[in-house]
C-alpha cells in the first residue's frame, strides 16, 4: 500500500489498520472511515496516493457546499473562546 517499510517519521513498525479521518473544506467538517497504514510506535498515519486524491475531491466538495453523496450526522458547533470565563449565573 506504502512505498515505506518503515515510519518515516519515527522508523517504527506499520501496520493497515482502518481508521477514522476528519476533513475540512470551508466551514463545514467531513467523518469517514479508511485504510491507513499506522506506526506503532508513535501513531503517524500514512495513506495511499489515491487516498489522498479523495481526501482533496471530499475537501473541495465541502468547500462548494455540494453535500450530494454526504450523510448528515447532525451539528456541530464551536464553543465561544472565552466561554469558560464567563460566570455561571445560578439557576433559580
């Protein structure tokens, strides 16, 4: 699958595994499940070529809003970044 026998990043051992990959295109966020070959030891994850190209087809789709071929799995949000310094006003 991989032209290395070895982690690039580590020289650790590889293994295909199926694993979960989050892509993002604009604002919006892609869940899918794929084969990657992952070390071992530190847990770098390697793809394929043809991987890859998918992963920038699925980011573009997102990018142009065209969720044809996407299942929704429902929202998501982003919490305010001063969030947690806000008080908490108790309720009455």
């Amino acid at each position: 699958m991989n032209p290395f026998e070895k982690c690039p990043v580590c020289g650790g051992e590889l293994r295909e595994k199926e694993v979960e990959k989050l892509l993002r295109g604009g604002d919006h966020t892609a869940s899918l499940r794929i084969i990657a070959e992952v070390c071992l030891h530190c847990g770098e994850h390697l793809y394929a070529e043809e991987t890859v190209r998918k992963f920038e087809r699925i980011r573009n789709k997102l990018r142009r809003q065209d969720f044809s071929d996407f299942k929704p799995l429902g929202q998501s949000f982003s919490v305010e970044r001063h969030w947690t310094d806000k008080a908490v006003q108790p309720t009455t």
